[in-house]
C-alpha cells in the first residue's frame, strides 16, 4: 500500500466476494476501475459516500473495509 492517510480491505474483499473484479465493483458503486484500482494502491481516498458505498457492498463497517493510519 502507499503512503496515503487511509489503510483500506478493498482487494482483500473483492477476492473473499467471488473474486470480483475491480471493475465489478466500480459498476457496482459508480465509479472507474481506474479510481477502484487507485483506491485499493492507498493513491487516492475514496469520497465519504464512495467509501459508505464500498462498505455496504460488501455487507461491512466502514472501520472494516478502510482504517485511518495514525
């Protein structure tokens, strides 16, 4: 992961979910592949309602799926 403020479980998820795709999950939110992709290197945070959204996909918290580095 990159040096990004935020830690995040997206690939870990994506592959424990039927190894969806990032761009499956980019369809599934309204987003790029390139910006889930870009999300899951630490490169870019996600908006609060795109991470909200990510979550909900998966059926988790939000503390599950991206955690603030301190």
């Amino acid at each position: 992961m990159a040096d990004g403020p935020i830690d995040n479980q997206v690939k870990t998820l994506r592959f424990l979910n039927g190894e969806m795709t990032q761009a499956d999950l980019g369809d599934c939110i309204g987003v790029t592949r390139q910006t889930i992709a870009a999300i899951e290197a630490g490169k870019y945070s996600p908006s609060l309602e795109a991470a909200f959204r990510i979550a909900r996909v998966f059926g988790k918290p939000l503390e599950e799926v991206f955690q603030w580095k301190e």
